[in-house]
C-alpha cells in the first residue's frame, strides 16, 4: 500500500500557523486538560455532605432493601427462618380481620427475628421456583407484621399487619422484573381500592382475582387454586408454582455476636463497611487523603496525592524505581495502548479521582490490566474491584504469566488463595533471583515509549493538517469559482499573501497612509479599492495565508506508511521491556517476601474465621488483589491501604458498594458504561424519604452529587465529582454496523469502530417481519404474543444452521415478554447455548454473545406510554448493538419501527452514504483521464472509496479525511487489509489534494504502480 506523498504538491511560503481544529484522541467532558492545573478559582461550593449523616442514611436503605429483596430457599421452609401458616381462612390480605393467627410452627421464627433484629414479614399466596439447591419458596404478596401475644394461646402469637401490601420484590427480581416503573405500578394497582387502609392497612380489594390475574400474568403456574377462605397448611408436594399457602418470614440483615464477622459480599458485610460505630468501619473523621474523601468533596475540595501517596509507591521512589507521581507515567503494557486508555492511565496514577466512561467493547479490561502493571513495576499497591465474576476473571487471566493477582472474596476463596501462595512459595524458593534491577530498564522503558508518543503526536498533526487542508481547498475553490484566483494574484514577482494583507487592511482602513496602498492594488494588482473589493481582497490574503502554511506543516511530515511502521515498532519494543520490567520488579519482592507468605499461609490453615491474619504484610508482598466490589470486606478495612482502586462495571454498582473500596485506596478509578441508567431499588420512595429525613440530609444535595441510593450509580457519584469524564471511544468486537450505530443513538458519535469485519460471519443484520398486537401486562409492562411465537421459531432456526460451540441471546425490553419467551423455549432442546432475558441480560449474566435475537415488542398501535418507555431504554439498544460479535436478528413490526427514529429506524433503512466534494471531484477527473471508476466497493467486508479501472490494471483508492491520527491508523489498516485480500495496489489519497490539484494527482494515481 502506497500514500501519496504531500511534498509532491508544489508549497508556498508559511507564515501562519494552523489553529488546532482536529478532535482530541480521548473526548473529554468539561474543560481541564489532561495535566491541566487544578488549583483554580472556583465559585464557593455548597456545604459537604456530612460522612457520618451520608453512612447512616445508606445504611438505613440498605438494610430496608434487604427486607425486601429477601430471598427464602425452599430448604428453609417450615425451619428457623420460614414458617407455614395454619390452613384456613386468609385474614391480613382478605381484609377478614385485622390480626392472624400464627400457630405454634411459627413462634420460633418470631423469637429468632426479635433477636436478631430482623424485620417480620407474612405472605401468601406461596411460589416455588427455580432447580436444584437454587429453589426458592417466595410469597406473592408480602407485608411487614408485628407479633401480638395472645393470651388463650402464650405458644401461637398472632400477627398483625403493620404495613400496606406490597408485591414480594424478591419474587419479581427472580423473574427478571426489576424496572422501578413496573414495580411502582404493581404496587399502586395493588393497593387501588384498599376498604380501610387505616384499621385494616393490608387488605386487598377483590384479593383472589388481583392474585390469579398477576400469576397469569407472570407466567407462574398455579398448583392450588387461588382461594383466601381455605388455605392449606403446607404446600403440596413441593412442586413449582403458587401453592394457596400462607407463611410468616424474618426478612432482611440479622445483628452479629460478639467478634462474629460477616460473610464478605453480603448485605451485613456492606453494613459493617459502613458503620463508623463498628470496631473496623468507615471513620467519617479519617478520610482525609482517601480517594472516598475524594468523591465527598469533588475532584477541586481536596488535595493532589503529592508525593508518596502511599507507602509502597514512596518507598518505590526512595529507591529510584518509580516515577514521582505527578510525572507522566511510563504504562507497563502487555497489549497494544491507545491513545484514549493512556489517558485514563494517566490520570488514575496521578489523580485522586478519575471518572472514565467505558462503553462495552473498549477496551475496559485490557486498560485495567496495563494500570495493574504500571502500579505494580512502580511498588505500588492496587486493588481491582469487579461488579460481576466475570470482570474478575478478566482480570486474573490478562494477569497469568506476568505478575501475581491475588483473588479474595468469600469462604471459598480462601482454598484457593493458599493455593496461590503454596505455588508461589515453591516457584520462589532457593536462591535470591538474578536479573536486572527494575530502574536499569527504566531508561529503554521511557526510550520507547516517547518514541510511541511522538508517533501519535506526529500523526495527530498530519491528520489535523489534512483536516484542515480540506476545508481550506474547499474554500479556495469557491473563491477561485468567484474570480479570486489567489495563485494569479499572488505571485512570486508581485508578492505573497503575507505581503499585500497588511497592504490591503491599511487600505481598507483609511488614514493618511491608504492613498498609496490603495495605488499599489490598483497598479500592481488591477484591482478596484472600493470597500467592497478590498475586504474580499483581505479574505483571500487571510484564506491563502493560512493555506500556504497548512501545506508547509502537513509536507514536513514523514510519509504516513513509514509513521505507521515506526509506531509498530516503538510499540513493539515497549512491550517487550514492559514485560522484562515488570519481571524484575515481581521476583526479588516475592523472594524477599517469603516469610509474610508462608505467615499467611499459616494464617489461612489455622484460622478459620472470616478476620485479617497476616494480610498486611501479604499485601506488601503481592500489591495486586481482586475481588467483586460487594466483597471488599475480605479485606482489611484500613484508611488508604491501597495506591490505587479501580471499579469496573461502575454503571451497575451501588453507592453504598463504592465507599468501603474508596475508602481502602488513596487513588481511584471507576469505570462504567454511561448508557445505563444503574441499579434499581425496590424501596418505596415514602421509605427512602424517610431515611433521608431521619439523617438529616437535603434530597437535592444528594440529587446534586448523584449519592443518593436508588436514582444513580458509583459511576454517575464518581462523574459528579470530578471536573471531567474521560472516555475509552474506540470500540471493537461488534460489527462495524450495529456498533456505529450504537455511537451515534447511545455514545452522541463519541466512539469510533476499529472491529475487522468478518466476512464469513454472514450479514450482521437481518429483519423478521411480524405484525403483532401488544397486550397490557402487570405493571407498566406490555406483552406482544405474535412476536414471540415467531421469535421461538427464528430462534430454531439460527440454532440449526449456526457453527456449533456459538452463543445465542434473546433478548426483550420487558419482564413479560421474557417471560413468555422463556416458557415457550424451555421445553426445546438446542444446540446451541440459549439464553432468554431483558435488557440486563447482556453485560450481566451474558458478557457477549454471537447471535442475538431481539424482540422488540413494539407494533402498530402501541400505546403512548409503552413506546416512550421502550425507546428510551438506551442501556437495551447499546447492549444489543455493542455486544453481539456476529449478528442481530430482530423480530417484530418493520413497518412500525422503520417509520420512526432510533437505532432500529436506521438499521432498517441503512442509507449509503453520498459521496462528497473531493470524491466527486477526483472521480471526474479520473473518468475524464479515460479510466473506469466504480464507489465504494466492499472486498470481504473491507469497503475502498474508489476502484480505478484502466486497461488491464486495476488500483483501490482511499480517501483520507480523518480528523486525527487514530482514524488515519484504522484507515491505513483498511488499505492493508484491503491489499492482502484483493492483491490490488491501494493509494491513499490525500482529500485535500483533489481539491487543490486534482489534475497532478490523477497522473500520481496513474503513475505511482
């Protein structure tokens, strides 16, 4: 492949320099640059939020949530933690009565609950579902009671309701329904009617048929028929499906005995976290210097980390390992950095806080895992915190062969972390290790790595050259089309534009001095001095100014095949000291560290407890540690412990789950997509109000800081904290297609795609026409029963023909069309993995998949409400669009969704782009010069803006118009694809130049093979 050399085009003098119009490599929100001050003048700011008053209020939500998403399993019924009712007649719900009885089965669970603080709730009717050791007895209805002692009966309490009717949370999150929309309208439809809400505060107008209609429409099939006046005592046979049984639960988190410690990633171990009265809580008066104090107080309230934020990173520097920190770091990278990650990296090794959006697809773990390296080549110490396992697996596997991650969590982690420290034990024994010392790479490591920055910079430059090049020739060509040809004004013997610019503005201007400059025009430029000619004489002077100087700076460059090689190279090299550095920096620490492993692992065999043994000088020894966000807790819960924190999947964390990480780290980093709208909250909004009231905070400075539990995200709290958000924006892995797509209706075109096309992946869009009828379902839901029908048999379909070992997604924007569709697919055995779901299903249970099948739900006569909802769900399109790596087969009403916007709408119609001025312009010429053109011709997937046909020769021609030297690398990669399949020469063409000089340049094409 062949660029076209700049230098070949004539240049004038240079004098002006080019403003900077190009787009930066990493889209940033707000105005700071990357190394930017941040001590600067700001308005004075609100009043913090007091710690102590933000854990309390967290704390309360918490635990009230957990009450309500409280999950029984079946094992635990008729035990220590549910009871069933005596059968009979149905009181609290039925509206019968206003007390219950609860019969002698019942009396334990009472006591238990009062003594371990937990909260009463009764339910009926009873749901069994799920498989194995997963199976859960679930209440359909639920409502908080009180005991009331009965004094014909001191052994059978009675119940009382205490609260209004709800439906069971817990119930709906395991039948995937966990939209806040859905489960408000439930709730209101429920309590609709309610006969006497202040003597009979639970009862249910027309309870039996609100019942039956809800199992209906949740697919819950029922094994009793629905009957409040003779429930039965107990379920019958255990099967799945609503049993007419009522049961009394103790619901939500329970007080710890004395040095008890909680399990880590549950709900008591969040609250322990966040409880400044316990032993190893959050100290709300020892945040200072955390990345938690951090995000209270905004990126501006508190302190850079200065020198030697923490131990390990100081004692690093005193031994001539690491960076100060405020210098630009060194990455230790083992894949290819780009631009935009060696920002974020940056900003995460210098700053306290740094908010970066990470739409799937960019790149989010292999960042990370570079971050990981650089802290640890730099004797720093680092946590890395994912929401799901599957990030922590990520994590741990880019880590293999390079340096130990240590992998912490729950009880079954342990096993698995004595293991780790018994191979290391045997792997670092004998001999001290010989090897360079880690600051003898040091000098190659910043070698190359400037080598890799000065190509991107030199890269950036000549994009933005071109860049501007083509606007310029544009404009030059109309004023030439207007009669203002600056190359005959501006000759070598009359002058440049340099020269009669000042000439003509003195002119212009008037004064004594203006009769002889106006006399030079008209004598030297035949030209009129009426106002009117001498301001369009100063625009072409200004115009040819700054094209003469664009074409000197973009003709300085080196040719862009030999940029592009050099940068392979430079990174190339960088790599491979990376991974000599990091190595030499991972074994004398291990040799030296024996004694704190084999302390530990001793620790690990003899204690069995949840506590800390010899974790702090484990944590010297391997500075890199792993967990699931929720699990923090498995590790000590000391002020700063860490350099560094990073949080992925941020966009799905609670608030709650982010501060015990902050708090353990002095940096951090939280990642997320900001597609999605975050987690959802099953308290109701008079619970989490009162919450607020009780700690004695402002809604609105909560709102403002986006801390406020159930409407945002640890990634929306970290955004608001920081001045800007970085962005990782160069995706690949979907299709060019759908993931363009998802840029411009989910990311506002801040992402661009460097996915390589697969040509033997078939199209990676295909429509399925079906017109359906939507049917109003539970909530604000809706169900469309011909689509699913139809979604079932492409479904069957896909499977047979689609290469085996693949994954198959099906996907619905609401709980009930899931629902249908996983009914009407479970009994049908696949070769495929099939999976069924909403909107969560990607990102969550599901990474990727390579086939999804989307029902979209929508049809013709939808109402209003629905087609508002469903359109908005920006997190449903960019999970569909980003992480399906083959195709995306939708099936529903095409007449509907063509009709109006969205990503869907463009899908569907897929307009072919025009080709532009400097396309038209060379393609004129080409043809007029006796060639044969053809546009935008597609070899396997790979797309070149012209083929050129003349004789028995054929060339492939790409234009370059890119804005930055990111797209003018992807471009070169398309032309060297594009080379290799076809085995056609391929010409990069500058955009400019078919404006400036299209004559020249079609003999250069001609010529050059």
């Amino acid at each position: 492949m062949r660029s076209l050399r700049d230098d070949e085009q004539e240049i004038g003098d240079l004098r002006e320099p080019v403003p900077g119009g190009h787009r930066p490599a990493v889209i940033r929100i707000g105005a700071q640059q990357a190394n930017g001050p941040t001590l600067r003048w700001k308005p004075p700011a609100a009043e913090g939020t007091d710690p102590r008053a933000l854990l309390g209020y967290l704390r309360a939500c918490l635990r009230r949530e957990a009450v309500h998403t409280h999950t029984v399993l079946l094992a635990q019924l008729d035990g220590d933690t549910c009871a069933c009712l005596p059968g009979g007649t149905e009181t609290l719900f039925a509206g019968s009565g206003a007390r219950a009885p609860a019969g002698p089965a019942a009396a334990r669970v009472v006591r238990l609950a009062a003594r371990h603080g937990q909260a009463l709730r009764y339910g009926y009717p009873l749901v069994i579902l799920g498989e194995g050791a997963d199976r859960s007895a679930l209440p359909l209805l639920t409502v908080d009671v009180q005991a009331v002692e009965d004094p014909a009966a001191p052994d059978a309490p009675r119940l009382r309701a205490i609260g209004p009717p709800d439906v069971n949370a817990a119930l709906l999150e395991r039948l995937g329904t966990t939209d806040p929309e859905d489960l408000f309208e439930l709730r209101t439809r429920l309590r609709s009617g309610a006969p006497d809400p202040a003597g009979l505060p639970a009862a249910v107008t027309d309870l039996a048929a609100k019942v039956r209609t809800l199992l209906s429409r949740l697919e819950i099939e029922r094994v009793d028929d629905i009957d409040p006046a003779a429930t039965r005592g107990t379920p019958r046979d255990r099967v799945t499906g609503a049993h007419n049984v009522a049961v009394l639960f103790r619901a939500g988190p329970g007080a710890r005995s004395g040095d008890e410690a909680p399990e880590p990633g549950t709900v008591e171990a969040v609250l322990a976290d966040l409880d400044p009265t316990e032993r190893d809580g959050i100290d709300p008066g020892a945040l200072g210097g955390t990345a938690l104090h951090a995000l209270l107080e905004g990126a501006d309230g508190v302190p850079d980390p200065g020198p030697g934020p923490a131990r390990g990173a100081r004692r690093a520097r005193e031994a001539g390992t690491a960076p100060h920190p405020a210098a630009p770091p060194v990455p230790l990278s083992a894949t290819p950095l780009d631009q935009a990650g060696y920002t974020v990296l940056r900003a995460a090794m210098n700053d306290r806080l740094t908010a970066a959006a990470a739409p799937p697809g960019t790149g989010a773990h292999d960042l990370v895992d570079a971050l990981v390296r650089t802290a640890v080549g730099s004797g720093q110490r680092v946590l890395v915190c994912g929401r799901t396992e599957h990030d922590v697996r990520e994590v741990l596997l880019r880590a293999q062969g390079g340096h130990p991650v240590m992998r912490v969590g729950g009880r079954e982690h342990r096993a698995s972390e004595a293991r780790v420290i018994e191979r290391l034990l045997a792997e670092h024994g004998g001999v001290p290790p010989r090897g360079a010392d880690p600051a003898d790479h040091g000098g190659d490591l910043a070698h190359h790595w400037s080598r890799v920055r000065a190509a991107w910079d030199e890269m950036d430059a000549m994009a933005a050259g071109g860049y501007e090049l083509a606007h310029l020739a544009q404009e030059r060509e109309r004023g030439i089309a207007d009669g203002w040809d600056p190359d005959r004004l501006f000759t070598p013997e009359r002058g440049g534009p340099e020269y009669w610019l000042p000439r003509a503005e003195r002119a212009f201007a008037g004064g004594l001095g203006a009769f002889q400059h106006r006399s030079a025009i008209r004598r030297e430029l035949g030209l009129d001095t009426d106002p009117e000619t001498l301001a369009r004489l100063c625009a072409t002077a200004r115009l040819e100014s700054r094209w003469r100087a664009a074409l000197d700076r973009r003709t300085r460059h080196d040719p862009l095949d030999e940029l592009t090689d050099r940068l392979a190279r430079a990174g190339e090299a960088h790599r491979r000291i990376a991974a000599e550095c990091l190595a030499a920096a991972v074994a004398p620490r291990l040799w030296r560290g024996r004694p704190a492993l084999e302390n530990r692992l001793e620790a690990l065999n003899w204690h069995h407890g949840l506590g800390w043994p010899g974790m702090n000088g484990l944590i010297d020894v391997l500075p890199a540690w792993a967990c699931r966000t929720d699990q923090v807790r498995a590790l000590p819960p000391q002020a700063g412990l860490f350099d560094l924190v990073v949080v992925l999947g941020a966009e799905r964390t609670r608030v709650a789950e982010l501060l015990p990480a902050l708090h353990r780290a002095t940096r951090a980093l939280v990642l997320g997509d900001p597609a999605h709208p975050g987690p959802a909250s099953a308290l109701e909004p008079g619970e989490e109000r009162r919450a607020l009231a009780a700690a004695g905070l402002a809604a609105d400075r909560l709102d403002e800081q986006g801390l406020r539990h159930g409407t945002g995200s640890a990634l929306r709290a970290a955004r608001r904290a920081v001045d800007e958000t970085l962005w990782l924006d160069e995706h690949s892995g979907a299709p060019p297609l759908l993931a363009e797509t998802a840029s411009r209706h989910c990311y506002g075109g801040r992402v661009s795609v460097r996915t390589a096309p697969d040509p033997g992946g078939g199209p990676a869009f295909e429509w399925r026409d079906i017109a359906g009828v939507c049917e109003a379902a539970p909530g604000l839901s809706y169900i469309n029963r011909e689509e699913a029908y139809r979604a079932v048999v492409v479904v069957d379909e896909i499977d047979e023909h689609l290469p085996l070992g693949r994954t198959i997604a099906v996907v619905a924007p609401t709980q009930p069309q899931v629902a249908l569709l996983r009914r009407l697919l479970r009994p049908r055995v696949f070769r495929h993995r099939v999976l069924v779901g909403g909107p969560d299903l990607l990102g969550g249970a599901l990474d990727r998949t390579d086939v999804t099948v989307l029902s979209p739900l929508l049809a013709q006569g939808a109402p209003a409400i629905i087609e508002r909802r469903v359109r908005r769900m920006g997190h449903l399109w960019s999970a569909v669009l980003t992480r399906t790596r083959q195709r995306l087969v939708v099936v529903g009403d095409r007449s509907h969704w063509e009709s109006g916007d969205g990503p869907l709408a463009e899908l569907v119609r897929a307009p072919e782009s025009a080709p532009d001025g400097a396309c038209r312009a060379l393609v004129d010429r080409l043809r007029e010069a006796g060639t044969r053109v053809s546009l935008q011709q597609t070899a396997e997937g790979w797309t070149a803006d012209l083929v050129v046909r003349f004789g028995a020769r054929r060339l492939l021609v790409l234009l370059d118009r890119e804005p930055d030297g990111r797209r003018l690398r992807r471009l070169m990669d398309r032309g060297d694809a594009l080379n290799r399949i076809t085995g056609d020469p391929v010409i990069v063409v500058p955009a400019w130049r078919c404006h400036a000089d299209p004559d020249r340049l079609v003999r250069e094409i001609l010529g050059a093979h």
